[in-house]
C-alpha cells in the first residue's frame, strides 16, 4: 500500500475528521459520540486499522498496541472547531 500524502489537516478542509478510537468502537457509537461532544451531524463514519509495530526503547525490544481509527465524514458547511 503507498501513502498518498494527505494528512488529517488537509481532509479537515473537507470536511473529513480523524479520530483514535477504540478496537470495539462501532459506527452507532461514534456518530453519537460525535453528536453529543461537538454538536454536528455525521454523514458517515469509515475505520481504519491502525497495526501494531515493533520499537525499540531503552535497547529493548517491544510493540505498540495498534488500534483503530475512525473517519469522520460531516454534512457540508458543518465543522469542528479543533484548538
């Protein structure tokens, strides 16, 4: 898989949030999570896997965790006011 280059301000312009969430997030959950913390109305929600990666800190070895993110699509003319 090739990166395409564009980054998570860049779709902001868009429209198009990105989020970490939980492995157990699903869609239902994170549109009403949205609702209720930003005050918008998602169109869609898209996930993402984000794999686990092997580190090495301190001459040790060790993994991230991974995870799981999510795509958050809003209507046109809405946004989030990130700070």
């Amino acid at each position: 898989m090739r990166w395409n280059g564009i980054r998570a301000t860049a779709l902001a312009a868009r429209g198009v949030y990105a989020f970490e969430v939980t492995k157990g997030a699903t869609e239902r959950t994170v549109k009403a999570a949205i609702h209720s913390l930003y005050k918008v109305s998602p169109v869609k929600v898209a996930f993402v896997p984000l794999r686990s990666k092997e580190i090495i800190v301190n001459g040790k070895k060790g993994r991230t965790k991974g995870g799981k993110k999510a795509y958050v699509y809003l209507k046109k003319g809405e946004k989030i006011e990130v700070l």
